[in-house]
C-alpha cells in the first residue's frame, strides 16, 4: 500500500526559492471525518501565522471549502491540483489538492474511506518535504482505526512518517512552552513499554533527543531522564530497572560528546523541575508518563514534534474529535503552536545546517 518517500527526483515540484524570507509549511488536513478541516482553516486564517510562514494546505479543496461555507470560516485560497507544481513564488495560503475523498465523509464516523484519504495526505506531505517545495509539515490528527480500515497498519504518524522517510532512529516529543519531553516508546501496551526500559534504548534515545535540540538552537542541552518505578524505586525496593538499565546509560551518554544527561529522577517531581527551567528536556520511559504532565500543565497548546527525520514535523496534542467534528466547536490553539513551531524550528534547523556548511 505505501512506498517509501526518500529521494528528492521522485516528486516533480522545484525547490523553494532561498531569497523567500518565510518558510512554507505543508499542512495536513487529518482525517477528513473529524476536526482536523476545522482547525486547520481556523488556524491558516490567523495573522500569527501568517507572519512566520507560508501555509500549504494539502487536503481536499472541495471538502475544505464545503466547511468553510458550513461552518463561516475563512477559506477561498488558490488551488495547486496534485500533478501540477507549487509556484515558486507565493506569499498567502495555497490549497494542495489531492482529490482523494471518495463519495460522501460524513463527519464524525471513522471509515476506511477518510483513513485511505488522510494517509494520502501524509504520503504527499512527505513528497513536498523530499522534493523542496515545502520546508516543514505540521499533521492535523488522524484515526488509527480508520487508517487501519483504510488499509495502512501503523499505530500513528510518527511511524508512518519514519516508514515513509526510511528513518530507523527516532521519537515521538511534546514541546510546550516551558517542558519538553522525549519519548522511549509510544502506541504500545504498558507491559510491553515496561520491557522496552533497557539500556541500550535509553542511550539511543537520549543521543537523538542531545542532536535535534542542539538543531532546535539548545546549545548544550541538560536532559534528565525520569524512573520507571515509584519514587526511582527506593534503592531497589520498588524495582530493579532503574539500577539494571537506567542509571547505566545516563553513566553512558554521560562520557559522550559532552553530553549533560542526569538521573533517573522520580517521575512525580521531574516534570514540576523541568517545567520550571532545571532541565532542558525528559526522558520519558512511557507513553503515559509523559502525557499526564503535558496535558495537565498545557492542554490544547502542547505540539508533538518526531524527532530523527529529514525533516520538521509537528502535530496537535489532540484527536480526532469526533463527538464535535462539523459543529463548529473545536479549539485551534494546538493547531496555532503546532504550525508556528514548525515555522520556528524549521528556520533554526536550516541556521545550524548553514553554520555545519560553513
């Protein structure tokens, strides 16, 4: 069903134009049955975006404009059908249409339809990215049942994403505005992230996560790593991971590359420091570890940002929505940060590449 996406001559659209002064970020709409078309629009018609990037919104005009005109919303952009180039010189939103909805989305019901549609989205975002014609992407949310019914077998963006790019070292991170966590693992069962605790991924990770913030501007990133058991298992009363394969591979990294990495911290109170500025960023040793303090200190602003590919990629800290998807109610301030930060990171990262030139 996919192909990888990694060589440049695969996608005929030129690369941007170096004397443009903002970035062009490559919007996915998501799965067009949930609020991704919503928020997108929501978000491309604030001046905050407009200011730091070009958006390219890549999607289905016809489904987006009958939003827009459901919900009044701003939309009318011009249109740059699939097979046909990006101008090298544009300044306000175009629309990347794909014309991939097959029949009638009804909003609010996962299908293999809308799944099929969405993953058509990132297979495209990813051509954009590879060929040069957009600088960074920003993923609106997708459903993992409805990608599944749509014929596609990965968990969530960020492996098919580094399926997509043939990325072997990478991760998921949620960055809001004063926390940044890494994660070990994702979109798996507890018992199995429990066992995915071991030291020769911790190392991995921590090294990814020490390379892309000195790309995001973090010139000697401090990184703790948090424990896997309560209270960093008492001296081994609660657990032996953090003795066995945490405290090990902090003992590693340490020796590498002036690498500050620090820990295992209990996790009750590492996120509190890190948020309050001690650290740069945290290992997460599991999904829900890092997702608790996330959405409890900046729910609906936090950004998922994959970590290890060619390229920026953020996403909304959210679903699909699809209890509130075509009424008109969903939030776009995660898609807002999500988009800005990619503008941000996307211009740091070709800063550092200039200076490695140099």
């Amino acid at each position: 069903m996919t192909e990888t996406l990694h060589n440049s001559s695969q996608a005929p659209h030129p690369r941007r134009d170096s004397r443009l002064p903002l970035p062009r970020i490559g919007i996915t709409m998501g799965d067009p049955a949930g609020i991704g078309p919503e928020v997108v629009l929501k978000a491309v018609a604030e001046e905050e975006v407009r200011r730091v990037c070009v958006p390219v919104i890549i999607g289905d005009a016809q489904l987006l404009a009958h939003t827009a005109r459901t919900l009044d919303l701003q939309c009318g952009y011009d249109i740059v059908r699939y097979d046909e180039r990006l101008p090298e010189q544009i300044s306000d939103p175009v629309i990347f249409h794909l014309d991939n909805v097959g029949g009638y989305i009804e909003p609010g019901v996962e299908s293999g339809a809308a799944g099929k549609a969405a993953a058509g989205y990132i297979e495209a975002a990813v051509q954009l990215c590879a060929s040069g014609a957009v600088d960074a992407i920003t993923t609106a949310p997708i459903n993992k049942r409805a990608l599944f019914l749509g014929g596609y077998s990965f968990p969530g963006h960020t492996e098919f994403l580094a399926h997509l790019t043939s990325t072997e070292e990478y991760a998921m991170a949620f960055v809001a505005s004063n926390l940044r966590i890494v994660l070990l693992s994702t979109h798996v069962p507890l018992a199995e992230a429990i066992r995915m605790v071991e030291r020769d991924r911790i190392v991995r990770v921590t090294k990814l996560a020490h390379r892309e913030l000195k790309r995001w501007g973090i010139e000697r990133p401090r990184i703790a790593v948090a424990a896997l058991n309560p209270h960093g298992a008492e001296g081994g009363l609660f657990g032996v991971e953090e003795a066995s394969e945490i405290m090990p591979a902090v003992e590693e990294c340490q020796g590498q590359d002036e690498m500050d990495v620090r820990g295992p911290y209990s996790a009750d109170t590492v996120f509190l420091r890190a948020s309050r500025g001690e650290f740069d960023a945290v290992i997460a040793c599991y999904h829900d570890q890092a997702m608790i303090p996330v959405k409890c200190l900046s729910f609906g602003e936090a950004v998922n940002v994959t970590m290890g590919l060619p390229f920026i990629r953020t996403s909304v800290d959210h679903g699909t929505a699809f209890d509130i998807a075509g009424k008109g109610l969903a939030e776009h301030s995660s898609m807002l940060a999500a988009i800005t930060l990619a503008a941000e990171l996307s211009s740091m990262a070709d800063e550092s590449g200039r200076a490695v030139e140099a």
